[in-house]
C-alpha cells in the first residue's frame, strides 16, 4: 500500500493536466519541483498534511489536506485569480480515481489567499482542497 497524500497528488496533476481549462492558462505548467527558470504562470503543488479520521465510522479514512500555489508574473493579481479559478473548478468535487490501495471519497475547496510576494513582481495563490480518503 501507499500514502494517500501521494496517490492523491499523482491523481491531482493528472486532473489537472487533463482539464481544458487550466491549460488554457497554463499549458502543462504544473509542476512538484520548479525548474529553475519557469515561464509564468504555473502552478505547483506544495505541501500536504495527512490527518487520521478518527471515528468509529471511518477506521478506514484518512484526511488530506493538499495545498498547491498558483504563480503569475502579469502585474496584478487578474491572472493568478483566473488560474485559481480554473484551478478550482476543475477539482472541487471531483471523482479522482486513486492507485495504491486508496479511494477517493470527497475533494472539496477549502480556501484560497491571494498573495502580492516580497519581489514586488510576482503574485502568487495559495489553494487548499479538503479530501477524505478511504482504504480500498
């Protein structure tokens, strides 16, 4: 068996990558590791935290918190709302098949923050989706 965090992550990046809408903005710009000289925007998936459910109900279930960052160069913060919002509407709520043992139960939107960085010349998102995972 895996962890959950990561067959959610793998199936996160194949939604992504597959929804027309995110691509319109960001083509395959998705990355887990930057390359050292991106081309704006892209979107990266960041940081997890992975919460045991704890209820008699779900001794199978863990909680996944999956936070991904949105970055633009634009000026403004009018493209980084537009990929946070393709990016959002292309995984809120979405059935994502999952490997390693696990089954997507629910992804949903927690939040976002938009953000003007310290360089003065990027603005960047921070996306938080909600998911309870189950073992299969």
């Amino acid at each position: 068996m895996s962890e959950p965090s990561l067959e959610l992550q793998g199936a996160i990046l194949t939604a992504l990558k597959a929804d027309a809408g995110v691509d319109a903005l960001i083509a395959d710009r998705i990355y887990d590791k930057v390359p050292p000289a991106p081309t704006f925007p892209y979107v990266t998936i960041s940081d997890d935290q992975v919460v045991s459910a704890h209820a008699d109900c779900l001794d199978n279930s863990t909680q996944v918190f999956s936070t991904l960052h949105a970055w633009s160069r634009a000026g403004g913060k009018v493209e980084v709302k537009r990929v946070s919002g393709a990016v959002v509407k292309a995984l809120n709520f979405a059935q994502l098949p999952l490997g390693g043992g696990f089954r997507l139960v629910l992804l949903e939107h927690d939040s976002t923050q938009f953000l003007v960085d310290p360089d003065g010349l990027t603005t960047h998102s921070v996306i938080v989706f909600h998911a309870f995972v189950d073992e299969t």
